[in-house]
C-alpha cells in the first residue's frame, strides 16, 4: 500500500546519504523502519493505554500471589 511521509531536511539527507552509500532504495530503509519499529511501538502504546485504564480503575490487576493460588501454584511452606 503506497504511504506518503514528510521527513526533516537533515532526516532525508541522512536518507539519502545511507540509500547513495549502499546501493539500496529509500523505501527499502524506511520499510525496515517500519517494520522492525512497529513491535516496539505497539508495545510502549498499548502497554501506556492499560496503565491509564489502571490509573483511572477501569483495569483490574491481580498480585503474584493471587495469581499462584488461582492456578493451584502457590507453594504452601513459602517462608514469610
């Protein structure tokens, strides 16, 4: 799917100066761009989204030891 971008003057200098220097297109660097940063960015998004349903009580959260015990995972001589 065709995507337009504006980049900065000295973004698309470095663009151009790493695409001149290896061979390769523009697209194909700002494709890697995109697709080795998406996984990074759905992960800072989304994981701030749930903290903000935290913050404002719409998410509920579960202790370690909640958690073991619904699962028939705690271990009952745990030292205290």
């Amino acid at each position: 799917m065709p995507t337009s971008i504006r980049l900065d003057s000295a973004t698309e200098q470095r663009l151009n100066h790493l695409a001149a220097k290896t061979g390769r297109s523009k697209a194909f660097y700002l494709r890697e761009l995109v697709e080795r940063g998406l996984d990074d960015l759905e992960d800072y998004y989304l994981a701030d989204a749930v903290m903000a349903r935290v913050r404002n009580g719409e998410e509920s959260t579960h202790t370690l030891d909640d958690v073991e015990r619904e699962l028939g995972l705690a271990d009952s001589e745990k030292p205290t």
